[in-house]
C-alpha cells in the first residue's frame, strides 16, 4: 500500500468517528498539557528570576544583626574593611511619613533610607531620572526616588512621568529625582530618600534595620555566609544565633529545588494522565478492529498483506496520539500564560512570560509517537491475525 493511500485510509476511519477519538485523545490532551504549561511556565518564572535579578545579584548577601546599641553606617564601613571577601556593604534604616496621594487624602507609606550605593547592591535599574548622590546624602536633602509600582498612587497614573515634580512627606515637600522599574518581586520599598534625611526629617531612628552587600566574583557563598555570620557576631559582640546571613545564590537554589519538587509532581500527574490515555487509545482500537472485522476480510480478500493491515491500525493510534499532543501543546501553553498573567496580578512588578523550547515541543510530539506505537500495537496485530474466511462470515 502506498504512503498517501495509507494516510488516506487512516484519515477515513478516525473522521467516522469524530466523537469517539475526540474523547479518547482526551488523557493525552490532559497529560501532554499539564506537561507544557509546567515547563513553560517555570522557564517563565526563572527568566524573570534572573531578568530581575540579573547574574551578578545572585553574589548578594543579606545580614541581619541584632544588636542593642543599633547599627550605625560607620559599622557598615568599618565590616566591609574587616570583610575584603565583599566589594560592597551598605544598609537601609527604615522611617515612616504621611504623604499626600493623588486623590488628596493623606496616607502613612514606609520610607528607605539608603545611601546611593545602596541601589546598585540591590542591582536596582532605572525607568528614568537618577539616583541621588553622596553629597545630596550627607546634606540631608528633600529627595526621592520612586518605584514604578507607587505611581499611580502618588501621581494617578501608573505612566505618569513625576521626575522634577514634587510629593508631599510629613510638613515637606520632596523632588522626585528618579523612578525605579517595575516594584521588585523579591520585596521592597516604593520610596527611597537619603538615609541622613531619613534619620534627621522622616523621625528615623537612626539605626540600620537591613544590611546588604555584594560579594566578590569566584566567592564561595556558602563558606561566606559562615564567615560573615561569625564576624558580624565577634564585631557586634552577640551569640552567632542572633546573626542571620543568607545569600541571594542560596534563596535562589532553594527556589530551584522547590521547582523541581514541582515538576516531579505535575510529572508524576501527567504520567498517569498519559497512561490512561494510552489504555483509552488501545480500548478504542481493540473497538475499531471488532467494528470492522468485515472491512479487513474484505481487504485481505483483495490481496492486502498482514504488515498493510498492521501498519494502517498502528498509524491511526499514532495520528490519535499525536492529535491529542497537539491540542495538548496548545492548552497547555495558553493555560501557562493565564497563570502567569494570574501571578502578575497577585505579585505586582512580577511579569512572568511563559516560554515554550523547540525541544519540549519535540519531546512531547515524540512521547505522543512512542505511546501511539505501545498502545496501538497489540490491536494492529490483532487485525493482522485475523482470517480472512471468518472475517467475511463475521456478522
């Protein structure tokens, strides 16, 4: 039998029955799916992972110390001598204020005090305008830099463009001097002033609630945070208990592993839904074959071979299974990009973008192949056995 007869053939009887091959691609729909949406969705959430975090921030390091005399910006200084592991250490002290919104009435908003270093630590990026600088920081002066995530609060529209404008703090009012892209994911605040102002104008107090810093490229970060932990401890005089030290590259590792847990569920989900799909594939071919026993006497009759009748009931189990991929493929990316589009109304400044890889597209067409040939095997050579005397006596 020739190839386009063959596929013509195949073609025939699966469209005799739309309804029934619909419903039985239908765990493999669900399987390949639940696969793709996974996939594309994690590769999703790790392309933002490092679009937001970039390569370099996974060296960042963060360090809380409670000590009871505080910690001032000149312990910062004198830590990042005693720690040449680091290229940089700086810190952020809190404060709070009333500010005036865009519709008028007045809210309290936490404030960051930071010096200018501080943004590039925290690998912070601009959508425009600038940082403030050293000398703005030790003049205390009434400046701001924003998130985009505050703007449609402070100024009414979230495209709003406030760099040169001014936002009422507490009895002053302030210059915005920069915006900073989308708010990030990993926590934050939405407004940033000099840390002299926000100790001397904002009611700060003085001390330094988060300290982060950056670590020299080839560091070993799991050997830094011991070293780390065990210095802050002997400079602050404390129990190493009350130092926490935990690096971005380990948050991240552990996100990873939670990904992965992840995948080993849905993939242990979409197993099962494929195998269903392989037994409802072979169920439904065992029918065809008791439905046209008549069809493939008659076929033998006329001189077709054992290897025509095999290949033509294996194709069809093929052409169902890859059917069911393709709608699966489909469902499943559109299933990723509504959850995705989900986390980015839960976690604002989270934009998750599924991606869907040539190769996952590959595998799951050629999973679909591989469970079409397992599953439609044993009925392909049931229609080829049959004799093909009793097969035209079949009633």
């Amino acid at each position: 039998m020739k190839i386009g007869d063959l596929f013509y053939e195949t073609w025939h009887a699966l469209s005799a029955n739309k309804g029934r091959s619909l419903l039985t691609i239908l765990g493999i729909v669900i399987g390949i799916a639940a696969v793709i949406a996974m996939t594309s969705l994690i590769a999703g959430i790790q392309n933002t992972l490092m679009g937001e975090m970039g390569f370099e921030q996974a060296r960042q390091v963060s360090i809380s110390a409670y000590s009871p005399d505080g910690v001032t910006f000149d312990d910062l200084d004198k830590l990042e001598r005693g720690m040449p592991e680091y290229e940089a250490l700086t810190g952020a002290a809190y404060a709070s204020a009333e500010i005036t919104g865009a519709d008028g009435q007045p809210v309290y908003m936490g404030i960051t005090g930071v010096r200018p270093d501080y943004f590039g630590v925290m690998g912070s990026k601009l959508k425009e305008g600038r940082f403030f600088t050293d000398a703005e920081n030790e003049g205390a002066a009434r400046l701001v830099v924003v998130d985009a995530s505050s703007l449609m609060q402070l100024f009414g529209s979230a495209d709003a463009q406030p760099v040169g404008s001014s936002v009422r703090l507490g009895n002053d009012d302030y210059t915005v001097v920069g915006v900073l892209e989308s708010a990030s994911f990993m926590g934050g605040s939405s407004l940033y002033v000099p840390s002299t102002t926000a100790q001397t104008r904002l009611g700060g107090t003085g001390g330094i609630q988060q300290i982060v810093g950056i670590a020299r490229e080839g560091t070993d970060m799991d050997r830094l945070v011991e070293t780390t932990q065990a210095y802050v401890a002997q400079y602050f005089n404390l129990d190493q208990e009350s130092v926490y030290v935990q690096s971005l590259d380990a948050v991240i590792k552990q996100m990873e592993t939670m990904m992965m847990s992840f995948s080993l569920l849905m993939g242990s989900v979409a197993s099962i839904s494929l195998f269903v799909g392989g037994i409802g594939i072979m169920n439904m071919m065992l029918t065809n074959v008791t439905e046209r026993i008549r069809e493939i006497g008659l076929r033998k009759s006329l001189g077709a071979r054992r290897r025509d009748i095999t290949k033509q009931f294996l194709l069809e189990a093929v052409m169902l299974c890859v059917a069911g991929g393709v709608f699966g493929i489909v469902f499943g990316f559109l299933a990723a990009w509504g959850l995705g589009q989900v986390i980015g109304a839960v976690q604002p400044g989270m934009t998750v973008t599924p991606v869907l890889a040539p190769g996952v597209v590959f595998g799951a067409v050629a999973v679909c192949v591989a469970i079409g040939v397992v599953f439609g095997s044993y009925p392909a050579r049931r229609a080829a056995k049959l004799d093909p005397v009793e097969s035209l006596r079949y009633q």
